[in-house]
C-alpha cells in the first residue's frame, strides 16, 4: 500500500447546523482525547470499551495519537478548538483480510444525536476508499442502540451477526446511489438548520450604516425599515445613538439582543473585526456587503465565519431578502422592494440581481427570497437550491452563476429539485472574452462552454442566453402548462406575422406539424371566409373576437397541436380590434390543455404577463423569436421529465486496484506526470476492458520486421507508427506508414522514419491494417472544477476539421451515453444511414462506460484521447491512444463539507 496521503482539515456541518472542524489527529491531541474519554459517563465508557475502565481509555487516546500510516488513519471533529469526537480504523496485522478494517467511533459526553459520529465516520469511509479498504468492521454490545442505529442510518451495506452480548457489524464501503441519497438527506437537513438564521432571522444587525444619505449601509438599514421587517432591528455605529428611528451601538458585541443576521457594510479593512466580534457575540450569520477585501481580509473573514460557524453570503454583493409576510424582511440596497411571490432568486451579479427582481416584480411573478451571493465564499448556488425545494413557497428557480464550487454535488441536487420545479439560468461567460470578464469579476476559475452545458443539460437545467431570455421564459414556466411536446400550431391575422412566427418556432427547433384533416374542417367551419387554414392558420384580418376565440379553443384541444403561438397585428378592418382579440385569447375556457402564448409586435415591454380567465395570466411578447425560445426551453423541460433516472451500468471485467497500481508504478519513475508509453497506456486500457487493436513494440527494424510478419493476418498488411514522448497526434506529423506488406515494404518504412525522426523515435508501434468502418472519437478531458468530461463524435483526421461531438460530466448514466451517442451529427452513419449497416452500438455504449469508469476510478487521469475508435457491425477497436496522467489529490466530490 502507498504512504499515507495526509488531507488538509475541512469544516462541515452538524445534523443541527453547527459548524465543525475536521481534521486528522496529531499527537498534541492526546490530553484532549484523554478528556474526552475522562468526561464520559460511566455507561457511555462501558458501551465505548465493553467495561467500565479508565485504563483502557487512556490506551485508545494513546493509540489514536500514534503517527498515521498505511492501513490506519483517525479522524477528529472540533468546535471552536475543543475536540468533540474522534473515529478510527486500523487494517491490524498482515494476516487480517485484507481491504478490511477495524473501525471505532466516539462522541463527546452531551453531544450525541446531532451527527458527529455520522459525519466523522462519512469522511473516515471516503479516506478509506482512497486508501484500497472496502470493509470497515466494528464490535459493539447488543445493547448499544445508539451506535448500531449510526451504522445502520449510514446508507453502506451493513451486515450484523449476534456473538453472545456482543454484535459484529461488517460496513461495506461502497459508494452507490444509496448512500448518496443518504448523505444528501443528512446534508439538506444540515444545510437548511444553517440557513435559518440568514433567511428568517428574528434580529438583524446594520454594520457601517452612516448618518449621511448614500452609504450603502444606511440604504440597507432604510430598506429593512421601509419594507416592514417585523423582527428587531439595530444599526452599528460608535457615532450615533439611532439611525432612521433604529437604536444604534457602538459595537456588534454591545447590543442588547443578540442578533441571527449581521450585515456588514463597512470599509474592506474593517470587514475581519465586524466577523470576528459578530462570532464572539454569537451571531450564527453574515451577510456582507462590503467590496474590496485583499486576500488577508478575504481569509480573516471566512476563518471567523468557520471558527464561530457563521453562514456567510458575499462580499461584494447586494444583500438578502425574504418577501415572506410574516417577516418582510428586504436587506439589500435595491432601488425598490421585491413584489412578493414564487420565484427564488441566487445570484452572483448584484446588477443581474436588480434586472431580476425588477423584472419578476413587474411581471407579477414576485420573489420568495432573493441572495446575492458576491463573491460566494460560503452559501452558494447548492444551498439555496435546497432552501428554495423546502421553504415551502417557491415554485420557480432563478440562478446566475458566473462559477461553481463543487459542480457534481450542484448536479446531483439540481436533478432532484428540477424534478420538483424549473431551475432557470443565464449561460454566462459563453466566449472567451466572456469567460475572462466572470473569472475577474468574481474571482472564479473560468469554464468551459461545453462544459456548462454538459452540466446544465445532464441535471435538466434550463439555460438561457441573457437575462431578458431568462425571464420571458420565467414568465411561461409560471403562467402556462408545459406543452406535450413541441409540436406548434400558429395563428395570426396578419400573413407576414405568420411567416415571421413560422421562422421563429423552426430556428428554435420546434415543429411545424401539418394540420389533421378533420381540424381543418372544423377550423374552416368557424373561420371567415378567405382565412388559409394551414399551419399558420391566417385568419386574415376580418376575423371577429368569437371566430378567434373557437378557432383556439379547437386547436389547444387536438391532440396533434402541444402549443399555440397567436400573432396579432392591431387594424381597422374588423369590428373586433385591437383589445378584443386580445380577450379571445385571455377569457377562453379556463386551463386550456396546450399553453398559448401571444405575440403583439406593436407592444413595448419584451415580455407581459396579461390577466387570464380562471386567474389564470397569458404572456404576451413583442416579437415571435422571442416567444418560440420561451416555448422551445418549456418543451425540452417536458422532454427531460419525461425521462426517467439514468442507471449507472458496471461493466464487467472492471480491475480498479490493478489500474491504480499501474498508475503509482507509473509515478515512481515519472513524478511530474506526463503522457503514459503504449505499454502503460495499454496496460492501463486493459483494467477496463476497452478494445484494442492487436499492436507490437518494435525498437530496431529486425524487431519491426518480425513482429509485422506475426501480426500481418492473412493478407500481410501492417502499419508502422513512429513514437516518441509527447502529446503529438503521428498523423499530423506524417509519422504513420500505412498499407505496407513484406519485408521490403516494412524495412523501407522503418527506415525512413528513423531518418526523418532521428533523434526523437524511441521505437515503432506495429499494428495489422484496419478494415472499413466509422472513425469515432472517445476522450476525457479532467476539467479542474467539473472533474472529468466525457467526448464522443466523429474522429480520424476530420476530428479538429468537422468539431462533431456532443460532451456529458462523468459518472455517465445509461441515458448520457445514449445522448453521446446520438447527439453528434455523425450519429446517423452510426445507426445505418443512406441502407448501410449499422454499427455494433452496444459496443459502443460498453466502451463509454468504461471510459467513464476509468475517468472515475483514475483520478491522476488527466486526459484520454482515443482516435481513431474504429466502429462497425461486427465491433469496434481502438487504434490509437493517448493518455496523460498528473500528480492529483483524489477529491470525494460527494463528500459533506463546506467551501
């Protein structure tokens, strides 16, 4: 086994909200850790050591201080610098079965049921994993209910077997979708016990509100007073004894009430003392406001929010609100109050944020809560995804995030609460310049487009290209039924209207479906004469305010039509103008089955949501581009519900301690990392099973010649591939002979690239000719935020040419392969397009799942690129491979802790 890797100390939550420190032991531990066991009660010590003996607990302190080695680590848990728990394992002696260890587990006296030792032993479980264990095994006395239900509550695969008064549990290690589920219960009920002081606190605190008007500070006291907050309120000023009617104290730790929430708009320099006071005052959260902080600053600011368990949203950012009428609580510097409503709101931009709450105001969509979260050092996108699944009143979410901090945990969290409502977002930073402004802005890792979408699509987040896009189709999420499908049908009373929707609803991939021969006719029977009933259905412009309305109510009622989009040009034509054809797409029946959308291109405001029957609203846009993306994102939200969970297939074959191996023998002739040879790169595809051509090493043209006659096949055929280190594709550097038979041919190649590589070849890779079939592209690509990204589409020498492949974030589903599969262009010469054969898919799909796989299970790995895959009907083979390892830390992205 390899030495120890020693992890740097993380905070998390208690089951209760607490912050807490994890850390591993060090030997000045051991007189806390005598402590601890020394305060424990008698039965709490005789549950712990199976006796009542103090002998023994000085022994197990001793024992945990012991330096960590190989098959042994300990684990404790602090809060505010005093050890609270402490959870070990030890693999024991070489005899013991190996990847299995003892594991033991102990809590504070006072501290027990708020999750410390189920936190302890969720971090001591993923160590243990990246240390080759897969069994933890623990005594305990049958009577002991409190520490078999911690077993048992875990999530792991728990086996239990009586022997007299004692119990000896087996805890497979196993990280599937169980216990995930069960860490991110534990989680959310962590995470929403945190936020309660930020988002419902029943006393806030003004830091840095001045008595000049202007300051930020005073705008934030203003609005908390103006909006009506119901709770107690004071303001933080040495020079002033009330600030707008607010009393006022000198210093946080000198108000009379402590307070649940403190917004600090103070100077940069004075933003570390403000949180280290609010801490000691025991203030459980910030919001700061201020800007500007150094990276000094920065530190002693999020070291006083994790030492006193402080939630922190900011700095540099606008504020928080909570438009709940029992609370009423608005602490940002916004120009007006957000309108009440169903929309939580999370951003990182507080000029995004004033656009949003503007926007959702004057739609009458209104706001739940509302955070900026600035510079996001602490609460981040995933916090508030799950605040907003269980505050009960949101029903619509709203993110613009310019980064993420931990993108797989936001995947997973996002997929459960899509289920339960849209999530909306602004694909920020989509070009480089882009990219460069989020990255300055909020000093954030920039990331990739394709990326971002591999994200956004995988977890059913509805990503838009600006915030005007984002809150036209905030506005139909709210006010209509999702359609079936995207199947449209038009109306308009203006011809060109119609054309211009027509192009609208194809640009953004909807469908234009010929109408059913029996709508037609009952169209035809309620229209004026000279109206075209095809699809636009025109109208024309004689049509009245009831011809209009039972020509929508037929078509929202088919089952071929899932929307209806109604353009309509004001004239003077008809009786019925204007506002009255507006009311007979308002006021028909109540709760149309398709959404109807309308178009009024003379109308001013992009987006307005306009009174229905039943209290029911229609949008109403001022051009059709705009109303068809609205409906496009709404009809691959139906889509993606429509889908079911994905399943993680296993692949057979799976060696993950032989590739690991291979990849430290690896590093310890090669510590800097670096691109793997054919024999390592091959060796290591083998783990996991992926097909590869049959292929020699050849260091001399002798060898080159003997191992090209062995591996010719019937025909003879052979190609040579010079090789040396690096990252070059052969074929760009015209180092690939092909089509060679004999030794004449073999021998002539050999030589010539030997003479025009001399100096840089270390040898040939030999290898049969490859038959007829598609090229294809398989690779990952380690992304230093998202972690590894899958890619698949056409390859050969036209990869770079054509750009054809689709992207999905690792660990993939049975339906992300699917969607790699069949999103590139190529995919339809895969399926047998133009009568030819199609190629072995479940081939195809086996290999991506062990890429993905290895992406997982590697996590030095890099990049991969394996070009050409060769496919065809028969099977598929890879003919050449590149992979490039790199000294990594291996990071649980699923593991509980805090930014």
């Amino acid at each position: 086994m390899t030495a120890v890797l020693v992890r740097p100390a993380i905070h998390a939550l208690l089951a209760d909200g607490t912050t807490v420190r994890i850390r591993a032991v060090e030997p000045e531990d051991r007189d806390q850790l005598h402590r601890l066991y020394e305060e424990m009660s008698p039965e709490n010590l005789r549950m712990r050591f199976f006796a009542m003996s103090p002998g023994s607990a000085v022994l197990a302190a001793d024992h945990a201080c012991e330096p960590a080695r190989p098959g042994r680590r300990a684990l404790v848990a602090e809060l505010q610098g005093r050890i609270i728990g402490l959870a070990e394992y030890d693999e024991g002696d070489e005899g013991d079965e190996r990847g299995s260890a003892d594991l033991a587990v102990a809590v504070a006296e006072g501290l027990h049921h708020r999750g410390v030792g189920t936190l302890l032993v969720e971090h001591l479980a993923s160590a243990a994993r990246a240390d080759g264990i897969r069994l933890f095994r623990a005594d305990a006395l049958s009577e002991n209910r409190e520490v078999m239900r911690l077993f048992t509550d875990l999530g792991l695969r728990v086996t239990c077997r009586a022997d007299g008064p004692e119990t000896r549990c087996t805890i497979t290690l196993d990280q599937d979708d169980t216990y995930l589920r069960a860490v991110e219960d534990r989680g959310r009920t962590a995470d929403l016990a945190s936020m309660e002081p930020l988002f419902r606190p029943r006393t806030v605190a003004v830091v840095g509100a001045g008595r000049r008007p202007g300051s930020v500070g005073r705008a934030v006291l203003r609005h908390l007073t103006t909006g009506g907050f119901t709770g107690r309120l004071f303001a933080v000023n040495p020079h002033a004894h009330a600030l707008l009617g607010v009393p006022s104290y000198p210093t946080v730790t000198e108000l009379p009430l402590q307070p649940d929430l403190v917004v600090v708009a103070t100077p940069a320099a004075a933003v570390p003392t403000v949180a280290e006071e609010s801490g000691k005052a025991g203030v459980r959260a910030l919001a700061v406001v201020s800007a500007g902080l150094d990276s000094a600053q920065a530190q002693a600011l999020l070291t006083a929010c994790r030492t006193y368990g402080m939630r922190l949203v900011g700095p540099n950012c606008l504020g928080v609100a909570n438009t709940d009428p029992v609370l009423r609580m608005d602490a940002t510097f916004a120009a007006g109050h957000p309108r009440p409503g169903s929309a939580g709101i999370g951003v990182q931009s507080g000029g995004v944020g004033i656009a949003l709450l503007e926007g959702l105001s004057r739609l009458g969509i209104g706001v739940s809560t509302f955070a900026s979260l600035g510079d996001k050092y602490d609460v981040s996108g995933n916090d508030m995804l799950q605040w907003w699944e269980n505050d009960g009143v949101t029903g619509l979410a709203l993110l613009h995030l310019e980064s993420f901090g931990n993108p797989r945990a936001f995947s997973r969290t996002a997929r459960r609460v899509t289920r339960r409502m849209p999530l909306l977002t602004v694909d920020a930073g989509r070009t480089d310049a882009g990219r460069r402004a989020a990255a300055s802005h909020s000093a954030a890792a920039a990331t990739s487009t394709l990326t971002r979408q591999a994200l956004f699509t995988q977890a059913g987040v509805t990503a838009t290209r600006s915030v005007g896009e984002l809150l036209e189709t905030a506005a139909l999420f709210h006010a209509q039924p999702l359609p079936a499908g995207p199947r449209v049908a038009i109306v308009t009373n203006a011809g060109g209207a119609g054309v211009l929707a027509a192009d609208a609803c194809v640009e953004a991939e909807l469908v234009l479906p010929a109408l059913a021969s029996d709508l037609v006719e009952d169209l035809s029977a309620v229209l004026p004469d000279g109206a075209a009933v095809g699809n636009p259905v025109d109208v024309t412009a004689a049509v009245g305010e009831d011809e209009l309305r039972a020509c929508l109510d037929l078509l929202t009622d088919h089952r071929g039509v899932d929307a209806v989009v109604v353009a309509l040009v004001p004239t003077a034509v008809a009786a019925a103008t204007g506002d009255d054809l507006v009311r007979a797409v308002t006021q028909g029946p109540a709760g149309r089955r398709s959404p109807t959308v309308l178009v009024r291109m003379e109308q001013g405001l992009s987006v307005r949501l306009l009174p229905a029957a039943g209290g029911n609203t229609v949008p109403s846009y001022a051009e059709p581009h705009a109303a068809a993306r609205a409906l496009a994102h709404a009809a691959r939200r139906t889509a993606w519900l429509a889908r079911p969970p994905g399943i993680r297939r296993i692949p057979e074959g799976i060696d993950t301690r032989r590739s690991r191996a291979v990849a430290d023998n690896w590093f310890a002739a090669h510590p800097e990392g670096g691109w793997l040879g054919p024999r390592t790169c091959a060796e290591l595809l083998s783990c996991y099973g992926i097909p590869q051509v049959p292929w020699a090493w050849a260091e001399t043209e002798d060898e080159a010649i003997r191992v090209a006659e062995r591996l010719g096949g019937p025909d003879g055929r052979v190609v040579l591939k010079a090789y040396w280190p690096g990252p070059v594709h052969k074929s760009d550097q015209h180092a690939v002979c092909l089509d060679l038979i004999g030794e004449g041919q073999v021998r002539s190649a050999y030589r010539d690239l030997r003479t025009r590589f001399d100096g840089l070849m270390t040898g040939v890779v030999v290898q049969p000719l490859a038959g007829r079939g598609t090229e294809l592209l398989a690779g990952v690509v380690q992304d230093e935020v998202f972690g590894p990204l899958i890619i698949f589409g056409l390859g050969g020498t036209a990869t770079e040419v054509f750009a054809d492949r689709a992207a999905r974030l690792a660990p993939l589903t049975d339906l992300d392969v699917h969607d790699l599969i069949a999103s590139p262009r190529c995919a339809s010469l895969l399926f047998g397009a133009s009568g030819s054969d199609p190629v072995d898919i479940d081939a195809l799909e086996q290999m991506l799942h062990r890429l993905s796989w290895m992406a997982e299970n590697v996590p030095q790995l890099a990049e991969a690129d394996l070009n050409p895959v060769l496919a065809t009907p028969g099977g598929l083979s890879v003919l050449d491979a590149r992979v490039r390892l790199l000294p990594r830390r291996p990071q649980d992205p699923y593991l509980r802790r805090l930014r």
